[in-house]
C-alpha cells in the first residue's frame, strides 16, 4: 500500500474514532439522572442539594427505606441512593432491575445489607462510601467513653434537679489503663490515635496485622483472647461479616476483666446484645456504649417518643444506667455528610461516563 493511501486509511479511522467518542459523549450528556433517594432525612435533603448543584442530577427524595415493597418508587430511575439499614435483599434487586435501576450507590461504608451474588447476576453495580470520616466515628467512641466513665449522663440530669451531689459519679483516669481496639482499619486508627493521647496502653486485634502501622502509631498487636484478658475498656471498629458476626458473646464476654467497657459503633451484630445483657446483670460488664444495636433497623433514625418500644431486648438495653445507647449518629458531622455527598455523586459521575467505580463494591 502506498504512503497516500496509508494516510488515507489512518485518516479515516481517525475520524471514525472522533465520530464515535462525540457519539459517546453525546449519549452521556443526553443521559437523564434520575437517582431515587431512599431513607432521607433533613439533613440528607440539605447536604446533597447544596453538593448536586456542582452536578444538576434529578434526585427525588423518599423516607421510605428500601425494600421488596418499596423498591417500585424506583421506577423511571437509573439510580438508587441507599443508606445502612435499606433492605437490599435478593427480592428489592429483582424489583429495581425490573425498574430499570442500573445502580445503587450506598452513602454509607457497610454493605452488609446488600446481596452482591444477586446483584451481579442482575448486572446492577454497587458503590459505597469507604472513608467518609473516620474521624467523626471514632470521636463519637471517645464521647461515648467519656461519658460513661465520668458519668456525664448522671451529672446532667442532676444539675437540671438542682443536685449538686457527687455520690455515683465516680469515674477513673483513662491515662495508663489498656484499650483493647477490634478492627484497624481507617475509623481504628482514628480511634487509635486519639487513645494515644490520652496515654491509654492500646492493643489492638486485626485478622490482617500490619506491624508498620502498629510501630508507627505506638500500639502492639495481640491475639483475641489476650485483648478480651486484658483490656480495661473494649472498641469495635471492625465490619459485621461471617467471621465477626456475635464475635461478642458469652464465650468472649466471659474471657473478659469484671467491669469492663464495651464500645461499639461499627455494626450491632458484632454483638450477641442478649449475652451482653446478661454480663451486665451479673456485673461482668461494667458499662456499654452502643451507637449501634441488632435490629436497630426498626426504629434508629425514627421518632418513637410517643409510642411503647416492642423490642424487649432493646426495652431491658435502655433500662440500664451503666448504658448508653446513640441511635448510629457517629457518622453526623457536617464534614461527614459533605464527603459523603461529594463521593457519592462523583460515583454517580462516574458511572454515566464509563470512568472506573474506584468505589465499586466487588
């Protein structure tokens, strides 16, 4: 072939390929957004309107949760926005891919609640929020250890009654005791770094030890029952799977100092919370910071002020003095919900313009 008609050739294909990406693009920017935004909340509605303006996506808002049942009000919608306690079961996938939903884009890091198996079979992606704050879950552990240990609680209640008494209130200095950390991930190392401070002894238990990390940050990493023996107060920072579904039970709970401190604001079923009742009972236990619970999808976010709470387990939790239970709000920081925000509508971005989902679940 000669030099002229080779030219000719890679011209041709030149401009094939430029009429293609224009077509590509065009089809992108004629793709309507339409993103059905489950479970939403007022500061939900005000935080992703202020970032979608970077973004013009059509988002109608729901209170709903996402369900099997609730799952219609997607229809027309390529998109679903979920959050932690949406059923995204088997039947609510079978029902958004019958709406023609090609994504659910978690604002939130767990995806526990998500059948992935059924997902991918249906070809609809998943994408979550892995870091939005590490730091604002892990102040709220030391808020809730604070709070118990110096019975801010109690002390509150008091003054508004105009008694000034310190009889109960005793607490003890964090510094030189032992925290055991479960999980060293993002939101454990905040945690971590924070204990530090404080000049707490910190121990910390991981499947996957990294002991770089341990040296950079001053902690030691130990086996599960040499955290259980020794630790002086207890922090969950790791993901609800098979492997640490009830990981706190009556046999760990037992392996445990009398008077211990558990702290978990990663997943209620971390915790077998009917054996934690029972420790706290007999005083194994001696106080629990809970900003997460079992079943917690029932009634956390809701307002049930004027109703009898039909959970007996959750009812006999709240009874406790040496107990405080936050309704998952560690994550509720300005700074939280903006990344969250951000993120999420940048994986929204990049998936109508076929970038990679770097926060693809797999």
């Amino acid at each position: 072939m000669s030099n002229k008609n080779k030219s000719i050739t890679n011209l041709a294909d030149n401009i094939s390929n430029i009429s293609s990406e224009i077509k590509k693009e065009n089809i992108i920017k004629n793709t309507h957004v339409k993103i059905a935004f489950y479970d939403s909340k007022p500061y939900d509605v005000e935080i992703f309107n202020e970032i979608n303006q970077n973004y013009g996506y059509d988002i109608n808002y729901f209170k709903y949760h996402l369900n099997p049942e609730t799952a219609v009000l997607a229809k027309d919608h390529n998109i679903v926005c979920a959050f932690v306690n949406d059923d995204i079961s088997r039947a609510t996938i079978d029902e958004l891919y019958n709406c023609g939903v090609k994504l659910i884009a978690l604002r939130c890091a767990g995806y526990n609640n998500v059948d992935l198996k059924q997902s991918s079979t249906k070809d609809i992606k998943i994408v979550r929020v892995p870091g939005y704050s590490p730091e604002a879950v892990a102040e709220h552990a030391i808020a809730l250890i604070m709070t118990l240990n110096r019975k801010i609680h109690k002390a509150y209640s008091r003054t508004k009654e105009n008694n000034f008494s310190l009889n109960g209130l005793l607490g003890f200095n964090i510094y030189q005791k032992t925290v055991g950390v479960i999980g060293t991930g993002k939101i454990g190392q905040a945690f971590i770094k924070i204990m530090k401070g404080f000049g707490a002894d910190v121990i910390a238990y991981d499947p996957y030890p990294n002991e770089e990390l341990a040296k950079e940050l001053g902690f030691k990493f130990v086996d599960l029952p040499s955290l259980y023996k020794t630790s002086d107060i207890i922090s969950l920072h790791c993901p609800l799977t098979k492997e640490t579904h009830h990981l706190i039970n009556k046999n760990s709970l037992s392996q445990m100092k009398n008077n211990v401190m558990i702290i978990n604001t990663s997943r209620g079923g971390i915790i077998n919370t009917k054996d934690l009742i029972k420790s706290l009972k007999i005083k194994q236990v001696g106080s629990a910071g809970l900003d997460v619970y079992e079943e917690e999808s029932n009634y956390f976010f809701e307002d049930f002020s004027n109703e009898v709470i039909a959970d007996d387990t959750l009812a006999r939790l709240l009874t406790f003095n040496n107990v405080i239970v936050t309704s998952h709000q560690g994550f509720l920081t300005k700074e939280a919900l903006h990344n969250i925000a951000n993120t999420t509508l940048e994986s929204i971005k990049a998936f109508q313009t076929g970038k990679e989902l770097v926060n693809a679940v797999i």
